[in-house]
C-alpha cells in the first residue's frame, strides 16, 4: 500500500498521523512545504520518500510536482488530515484515478454554504444562511449587511472555507455587525447565518464507507465563541463517556445522518452540534479531517485507544481493529497567562497535581522563560492539562478547578 500523504510534519499532529500509517503497514510518501532537513526524526523514520514543494497551498503547482516526482511509482491512496489540504488531496485523486473521496464530495465538507443545503436537502434541521462573496470592501458590507437582514440577529458571520472558529463572530445588532464588517474585510467568501442558542458539542467519527466505526461526543465549556471574546477564560472541552443519554443520542442520531447527506467515504470527521433549551439537536458544520487542539488525544485517552494509527488502518484497509469502549470523560483545559512577553510563573499547579494527581495524564503548560502565544491565533495558547476520570460530574469539577484555581503569569 503506496500513500502520499500531504504535510506529514505539520501541524504538529500530523506527525502521529504519520506515524500511525507506518505502523499499520503502508509506504508514505510525503509531501510538504517544510524542509527535509527540519523533518522531525519520528517523521523521517516513517517516510519512505519525501517532496519538498514551495507552497503546499497551491494545489496546481503541488500536483504537478508530484505527478513528476512520482513517474514509475503506482500510488494507492492520496490521504490529508488537514483542512486546508483536503480539496487538495481529492484533486490528486481524481487527477490519477486512485480511490477515495471525490472533489465535489470533499466541497461539501469545506464550502459552508454548500455543506448546509446539502444537509437541508436530505431534511435536516440547520441554520439559516446566506453566502456573501466580496467583489470590493463596500460591496460586502452592503451585501453583508443585507443578508443580516434577511436572517435576523442575532447571528454568526464566518468564513465559507473556514476552519476551526478563525475570524468568525457573533453579532447581536448593527453596530456589532459593522464591526465585524471591518474585521473580516479581507475574508473574500462570507457566511452569514443564524446564531444558534444551546450548549454546542462535537460529533467526532472514524469512518469507513461513510458509517462510523467509532464515535465521540465532547462538549465545548463554554461555547468556542464566547471563549475566543474574553482573554481570561479558560477553554475546556470534555469528551463525554456515556453517549447513551437523550441529548447526546439525538446529537448522534443527526450526525450520521449528516454522514450520510453528505457522501462521507473513509477517514475522520469532525462536526459540530447544539443542543436548544427546546431539547432541539441542530447541525453547526462539519469537517472531513479530525479535530484539532488534541481533540484526538482525549479521544485516545478517553477509550485508551489509538485513533492515530486506527484512521490509517481505515484509510487504508477499511477496516478498524482496536477495542472501543469508553472508559472515561476527558478533559483538555487550555490556559491563558496574564501580562506580555515571557511565563514568569504558574500559581496553584502544585497544588491542583497534590489534590486530582491521578487524574492528570498531561501537563503541557508553558514553563517560565517561554514566550507567550497569542491567545487569539491558537486555542492552544499558553499549554494544556489533560484530565480524566469516569464519572462526568468529577471530571467537569476537575476541569472546572484548573480553569479558576490555577494562574500563569507573564511579564
């Protein structure tokens, strides 16, 4: 089994995905725009070949490079874990006649606009949106501002080809909707859209001819979008052990419902749900790629499995070998310091570790003398605990603790 995967180094969680294809048996090549040279070592034992490209972004270029590189090699899978790369790896797909999801399979999963009306086609309940396209600075306003009116605040402007919540905002009235206006001046496709009320969790899901063969819920606390607004908060989410509730069973049943709207073939999928004060399950949007900010190492951790080299074997094979119970919630809080510049120190860590030790399986806080991150640019930010225990009331009281007790400190 020949696989070229795209960006085997980066970001950093493609690195395990790497891994994870060696593991399960295929040759990879790589392709990306990192040198050679700076491949991790993990990464470069797991490469049989590797084509560095100027730009891994653009695709034209990307794809003739590759199909030189290639000549007399006969490749069976073209993979991505990445978002910005998944039209990338269908177009190469489709270009060479190799298996694997088509170009307008993929765009379902990437346009939010069209990923929305195919869901509402097959009669699923999604928000209300409009696409805007910008033509000059003036004219998206307008635009802008006229699909506002048609959908009603208060709503969510984000981009079309978006990932994760970069550039995306709530707006209650006009004069937030001007704001933001400005802010997303250079975003050239717009999706303006009805702001959901409810908690919001994920449907994560391994599939192989687009049925899961795993599936996770986890819960965002609290919601992505309030916690990218204020620069004190502490983002958790919490991987749900028990998806044999009423609220996670409907957000289950909606998510392979979307799978199957959509034409989902083998590998990861990532969406996003709300749950309504109505008991209402409503679609948010969905990703053909996994989760990121370690959203898969929680799910390693919470059925102490690995998803890594099981997405390879599906991707490979169509087949998923490791036993998937759920064992645990697990949580992942991301902290904030206070101040610029470098950590001059954490408060409250040791005694966190003293009173919930067992229940802590990763400290990835930035130590002192590290530079801070910015908060804005990655939901990373200044490091990571990751927690878990069985019972969901306990691990959301640990989360709960590291997010208030514990404070870093920058100058």
């Amino acid at each position: 089994m020949r696989v070229v995967f795209l960006g085997p180094a980066y970001p950093l969680e493609m690195q395990q995905f790497t891994r994870g294809l060696a593991e399960v048996g295929a040759e990879v090549y790589g392709v990306g725009d990192g040198a050679a040279a700076s491949l991790p070592p993990l990464v470069r034992k797991c490469l049989s070949g590797y084509l560095q490209v100027p730009r891994i972004l653009d695709e034209d270029d990307v794809i003739e490079r590759t199909r030189v590189w290639l000549r007399g090699r006969e490749i069976d899978r073209v993979l991505s874990a990445w978002e910005p790369t998944v039209i990338l790896a269908a177009r190469m797909r489709e270009r060479w006649g190799i298996p694997g999801m088509s170009v307008d399979t993929v765009n379902g999963f990437r346009d939010k606009q069209l990923m929305k009306e195919r869901v509402a086609a097959a009669g699923i309940r999604v928000p209300r949106a409009e696409r805007v396209v910008r033509t000059s600075r003036a004219e998206l306003g307008e635009a802008t501002r006229a699909a506002a009116e048609r959908v009603g605040f208060p709503l969510i402007i984000k981009p079309i080809a978006g990932a994760g919540s970069a550039d995306t905002y709530a707006c209650r009235d006009a004069a937030e909707l001007d704001e933001v206006i400005a802010k997303t001046a250079h975003v050239r496709e717009l999706s303006v859209e009805e702001y959901i009320e409810g908690e919001e969790f994920t449907y994560d899901t391994v599939c192989v001819d687009g049925h899961p063969v795993y599936e996770n819920v986890a819960q965002y606390l609290p919601k992505p979008l309030e916690a990218r607004s204020e620069e004190w908060i502490s983002p958790v989410i919490i991987t749900v052990r028990d998806l044999d509730q009423a609220k996670i069973r409907a957000g289950v049943a909606l998510g392979r419902q979307v799978l199957g709207a959509l034409g989902m073939g083998e590998g990861f999928t990532h969406m996003e749900w709300f749950y309504t004060p109505a008991g209402e399950a409503v679609f948010g949007e969905i990703g053909c790629r996994p989760g990121g900010a370690r959203l898969v190492d929680q799910m390693n951790y919470t059925s102490d499995i690995d998803l890594f080299r099981e997405w390879a074997r599906a991707s490979c094979w169509k087949s998923f070998e490791a036993e998937a119970a759920r064992k645990y919630n697990c949580g992942i809080i991301f902290k904030r310091a206070k101040g610029r510049g470098r950590i001059t120190g954490i408060a409250g860590l040791e005694r966190f570790k003293a009173q919930f030790g067992p229940c802590v399986v990763e400290d990835e806080l930035l130590r002192p003398g590290s530079p801070r991150r910015d908060w804005k640019a990655t939901l990373v930010s200044d490091g990571y605990l990751i927690v878990r225990h069985a019972n969901w009331d306990v691990c959301r009281q640990i989360c709960a603790a590291a997010a208030t007790d514990i404070t870093m400190f920058a100058e």
